[in-house]
C-alpha cells in the first residue's frame, strides 16, 4: 500500500484540468513520480496561477488547450495520447458561479463527464479511469455525522447538483460499458482543499491571501459554516493510491471513494479565518461580510472509513499543518522565490510523511 513510484515511471496518464489548481499539483506530483503526462484543459482559468507560476507546462509530455465540450477534438487527442489512465479534472467548480452561469456549469460537469467517458471507452489503451467529483454531490440533510459512499446523489444548487448528475452518468457508464471492457473506473469526493497557488474568486484562502497581501481585511461571508478542510495533497495522494488499484486490482476498486480529514478538521470558517491571521500576522484581520449571498450549506463533512481500510489512506497533515503550509506558499510567492521549486520541495515533503506515516 502507498505511493508506489515504480507503478508511475513512464506511466502514460491524460489529466484533464490540468490547468488548475488541484491539476497543477497534481501534474508536478505525477512527473515527479516519473509518469508522462498528456494535459487537456482551458487556459489557466485565473490570473495570476499556479500553472503559470509553477512552470507546470514544463513537466508535460503535452499541453493541450481545448474545451471538454469538444467531444471530437478531445477524443482525437485522447487518441493521440495513448494513455492508460484518465484522470478527469475539468469542471466548473465553483458553487456561487453555479448560480451565474448554470447552463454552462451543467454542460461543463454532465457532458464534459460523457464526453470524457466516451472518449475512455473509444481508446484501445485505456485500462483505468477517476473521475473527480466533490464531497457536495450528496444529498446534504445538514447531518452531524459524515456522508458515506452509498448515500443518496443530490444537490440544491446548481454546482452540487451537477456533480451528483456526473456521479450518476458515472455509475451508468461504469455497469453499461466500461466494465466489460475490463477498464477499472472509479470516483472521488474529496472535502474542501486549500493549499498555495489557488486565487479562484469566493473561496476562503484566496480571498484571506489577497485581502493581507493588500493589508485589507477579510470579508467573511457564512462564518459558522463547516466544512472538511484538508491541504490539496491529501485528496491527491489519495487519486494517486487509487489509480494504481484500478489498475492492479480493477474489480475491487471499481467504485465511489470519500477523501476527507479526519471529524475534528471538520471546522467553521471563522476558525480558519483566526488561525490565518495569526500565521499571516501583521496587519491581518477579517470582518463579517454583511451583503447578502446565495444559499450555501452549513455543514458537510465525510466519511472516509473505505478509503481508512482498503486503501490504507490516512491523512497525514492536520488542519493547522495544512493551513500552516499553505500560508508559507503565498507568503513565497509574495517574495517572488522560484514556485516551482518552493511547489516540489512541498510535495516532496509531504510524501516523506505520508510515507513514513
């Protein structure tokens, strides 16, 4: 069990996404590990980004920049690729965004999923696909206890529920076709990462990271929400873990997967709010946003019992840790040091511990 680098070297991998932020780690950590990596996604959906500050187009076998709603262009370039594992990133993945835009924010999570699938199904090499979802594609009945796998798909805004509808096309396509195919095929939902290197609009770290870079304060919109906060590289390592038993072992992971910290990470916003100021220290502070905002849920945390035994996936950094490292990645950035070095030298971190843990 664990992270295998033999398993990865000259492994051919097609990430879509790879241009954002959980892509972007992941495209660093897979070549570090020795895989050859195909990329499809937009253009860097952020300025500044991590793709773009961590030289991530420098670790690629090939860039490509194309929509997943081009269903003929990116089966030719899965085609092209040859590879033997998808990972499928590419989403619209935020929940306020949702509200603005949701007949792209379902054309982008459904039929960018489809088309992703069909693309998996019409490529010789293909022997294992994951496919990233959310920890919000549940049906969230604000419970205090974690969702598990088997429970129901929902969603009441239109970014969770696009994702449950992926979950959906998901099991569909993994008993209709990708099962007799004898490719392994699984899905992940991962908790609320943060990490160095996002500066996506209304998400709690990017926004506290550029309201201190500005030594303004950070406006707090939902301060008792709870969410399952975990560093980037936790959920990562777990796709990693993953994707090598669908491989090994395809009929006994073929299935969905929670990658989440453990209960007491669990934790309100405010919480993370407090200890970023004081790792941000100087002039920090935040306030209470009082304008009004659309529906978002209270509380949301996992259960990752599965992942915990048949996987023997644990995480390795409490919320602190993570928060703490984080907060050293902009602090880095701010001083203009080399990210893509800083970016490695955190992964390589990071896999020492998980390792040895």
């Amino acid at each position: 069990m664990g992270i295998n680098g033999a398993f990865w070297k000259g492994r051919r991998v097609f990430l879509t996404g790879h241009t954002g932020f959980k892509g972007s780690w992941l495209s660093l950590w897979l070549q570090q590990l020795g895989a050859k990596i195909t990329g499809y996604a937009l253009e860097p959906p952020t300025t500044p980004s991590i793709f773009k500050e961590t030289k991530v187009s420098t670790v690629l076998e090939k860039s490509i920049i194309g929509d997943i709603l081009d269903a003929d262009f990116f089966l030719k370039s899965v085609q092209r690729a040859e590879p033997e594992i998808i990972i499928h990133m590419a989403a619209q993945s935020l929940v306020r965004h949702s509200y603005v835009d949701p007949v792209g924010t379902y054309a982008t999570n459904v039929m960018g999923t489809v088309n992703m699938l069909e693309a998996a199904r019409n490529t010789a090499t293909v022997r294992a696909v994951l496919n990233i979802t959310t920890d919000k594609c549940y049906e969230n009945k604000e419970w205090i206890w974690g969702y598990r796998e088997n429970e129901p798909m929902g969603g009441d805004d239109p970014y969770s529920s696009s994702k449950g509808c992926a979950e959906l096309v998901s099991t569909a396509y993994r008993k209709s076709f990708l099962k007799n195919k004898g490719i392994g095929f699984a899905t992940a939902r991962a908790g609320n990462v943060i990490g160095g290197g996002d500066w996506a609009k209304d998400r709690i770290i990017p926004d506290a990271m550029r309201a201190f870079i500005k030594n303004e304060p950070l406006l707090v919109r939902n301060p008792a929400s709870t969410r399952p906060w975990q560093h980037v590289l936790e959920p990562l390592s777990g796709y990693i873990m993953l994707c090598q038993k669908l491989i090994e072992q395809p009929e006994n992971f073929t299935e969905g997967w929670n990658f989440g910290p453990i209960n007491e990470d669990a934790q309100p916003v405010s919480v993370l709010a407090d200890v970023m100021v004081a790792s941000w220290g100087g002039k920090a502070k935040w306030e209470l946003d009082k304008d009004s905002h659309p529906h978002e849920a209270r509380y949301l945390s996992l259960d990752c019992t599965k992942a915990n035994r048949k996987l023997n996936w644990h995480p390795v950094w409490r919320l602190e840790r993570a928060l703490e490292e984080t907060v050293n990645w902009y602090k880095a950035w701010h001083q203009k040091l080399d990210m893509h070095e800083f970016t490695l030298r955190q992964i390589e971190i990071y896999q020492q511990e998980h390792l040895a843990k």
